[in-house]
C-alpha cells in the first residue's frame, strides 16, 4: 500500500505539530519547572508524529531509528512526576526517573545482536512494561497530590492545578491501556485506534494547553516580580512579623473596605513592600493573607455563638456579603460554614 494521508491522519498530524509550538512556547517562559512540562509536550507530540508515519506507512521510507519514539512513552510518567513534585521555588529533577527509558534506548540499539526467539517475545513484553509504567506513575502522581493537599497560605491554586494534571494523566494512561485490552481480545478496528488516540491527545494536550492559557499556572513556577527588589531578607521578614502582629493585635481585618493602602499608612510602608513580602514569605496575594484572617475570626464566631446567623458572622469577621464569605471559608477550610459548625458541634 502506497503512503497516504486521510481525513484522521491530518488531524493527528495538526495536533503534534500544534504541540510542538506549544513545547515551544512554555520552553520561552524560561522557568526550569514549566521545562519540565514542556519536554512532556514535545515528547508526546513527538510520539504522535511516529503514530502518523505508522498509520499512513510513511515510516517505511524513513530510517529505522524513528522507531526509538516508541520509547518516548517511558518519559512521560517521569516528566509528569517531575513537574507535579516541583515547588515554585524548585524544580525536582531524579536522572533515575528515567533509567527505564535509557535501557529501553540500549535494547533499541541492541536488538540486531538477539536471536529470532527472544525478539518474538519482546513486542508482547513490551506492552506489558509499558502499561505498568504508566500505572505506577500514575499512582505516584495521584499519592503525591492528594498526600499534599492544602487549603491555605495560597497552595490551594497550587493543589487544584496539580489536580487536574493528576487526572488528565490518569485519562491519559486509561487510554493507553484500553487499546491494548481490545488488541488482546481481537475487538481493535482502525476507527477505535483512532479514537483512543484522540483521547491521549486530549489528555495529555489539556495539560499543556489549560496551563499555557491560564498564565497564573505558569506563574506559580516563575521567578517572582520582585526578583530584583532592594530589600533584604532580614527586611522583609521584619516587615512581615510586624504586619502579623498588626493584624493580629488591631485586628484591620474586620474592615471590609480594608486595602492595602490603609494597612500601609497605618505602619508608615510602601505598597509595594507590604505587597511583596505577602507575596514571597508567606505565598499569598493581599486579598489571601486578608482573608485568613478573617476566617480564623469567623470559626471563633461560628464556635462561641452557635445561635447566630451566618450571614451575622459574616458581617462580623470582615465580609461584605455572604456569597464572598461562603466561597473564602470553603477555600480555606474546605466546607461550608455551616458544616464547620455542625461538625464542630458533634466533635464537641
């Protein structure tokens, strides 16, 4: 059968090579976490090329070697993993993530040396491999998210972005392993083929995408905006103790209408260095670390004055409305103000 494309096949080949400018695209925004994910893009949509050459034959008239992207598979737990452990002040690398890859390259390049019998036994084994690779990289991801869940100090961004790459990895391995299991049982037709590749493409490519269009998912990896400020660290962490003891000892925050500004009148300090310090010590912006306050204040209500109203509560820990209070207390507490308190209530 002569090489050729059809109407399947163009879509694949628009989607590795829209892939491949987005592993570009992160690759520019010069942060040594998002790499990370930008080396999982550029590998998938490597993979998805050698998919396309497979489906159309257009890998026969090309050299054998395209077919180490087999291999690529072996790199996307790792590069997932990677990224998912990093921090926005460090990127987690382990070389030995990626043993299984590099042995998978030195059999690549010794597999004219084997014997008729063991290379019968190798695509067979291989698949197997492959999918329990992909297994237990996805529980590692999904143990490490969920075992680092936070709901507060501005991590809970963090935690639900890591959520979804968690989940769209698990998508992904899913349909990996479903084509194997309809291989297996003799129920694989090219149209499913497709599909389930459609499926990875999606997976793996909403990870990519989602972040790439939410710039504050990338943002929670670069460097801060105040890299080059003049302060200190000994100022800066001066600067907050004195705000903290401000807020807890004036209690601002019960003003709704509190702003940054009027927090920096009242200690004598500029905007941008109260702004700053929130930012790099303690990981929140001005409406976060406001908040929390007024949360701490709003259980204390909730528990001493179990017969008052709830939108009472609110008013009195600093919000202006019950809709802004009801969606603060559950980012940070993870339930709704009145489940805290029926929970505290049967706790107690």
């Amino acid at each position: 059968m002569e090489p050729s494309l059809n109407t399947w096949t163009i879509f694949f080949l628009v989607a590795a090579v829209q892939g491949l400018f987005l592993a570009v695209m992160i690759f520019l925004r010069k942060s040594r976490v998002n790499n990370l994910l930008g080396f999982l893009m550029l590998a998938f949509s490597i993979c998805l090329l050698y998919y396309v050459g497979f489906w159309t034959k257009y890998n026969s008239l090309l050299s054998p070697v395209v077919h180490l992207a087999e291999g690529l598979t072996y790199t996307f737990g790792p590069l997932a993993y990677c990224y998912i452990k990093s921090s926005k002040k460090e990127a987690y690398f382990n070389g030995w993530h990626f043993l299984p890859f590099a042995l998978f390259v030195i059999h690549f390049f010794s597999f004219p040396l084997y014997s008729a019998s063991v290379t019968a036994l190798f695509p067979a084994t291989q698949t197997i491999i492959q999918n329990l690779h992909l297994g237990i990289y996805t529980f590692l991801i999904l143990w490490f998210t969920y075992n680092n869940k936070a709901f507060t100090n501005g991590a809970l961004k963090l935690f639900e972005w890591r959520k979804k790459v968690s989940w769209a990895f698990f998508g992904y391995t899913l349909s990996f392993l479903s084509y194997f299991v309809l291989v297996w049982t003799d129920a694989l037709k090219i149209e499913y083929d497709y599909m389930i590749s459609v499926m990875s493409t999606f997976f793996i490519y909403f990870i990519g995408y989602h972040g790439f269009q939410r710039q504050e998912v990338f943002k929670m990896y670069e460097n801060g905006r105040y890299e080059k400020s003049a302060l200190s660290s000994s100022a800066s962490t001066a600067i907050l103790d004195t705000l903290r003891n401000f807020m807890r000892e004036e209690r601002p925050y019960l003003d709704s209408s509190l702003r940054l500004q009027d927090l920096a009148e009242k200690l004598s300090l500029s905007n941008h260095y109260i702004s700053q310090v929130i930012n790099d010590l303690d990981g929140k912006n001005f409406a976060d670390f406001v908040n929390e306050y007024r949360i701490e204040e709003a259980k204390r209500l909730l528990l001493e004055t179990t017969g008052k109203k709830i939108i009472h509560v609110a008013y009195d820990s600093g919000f202006n409305n019950k809709a802004s209070f009801n969606n603060a207390f559950k980012r940070f507490t993870g339930m709704a103000p009145s489940e805290f308190r029926e929970n505290q209530s049967v706790l107690t």
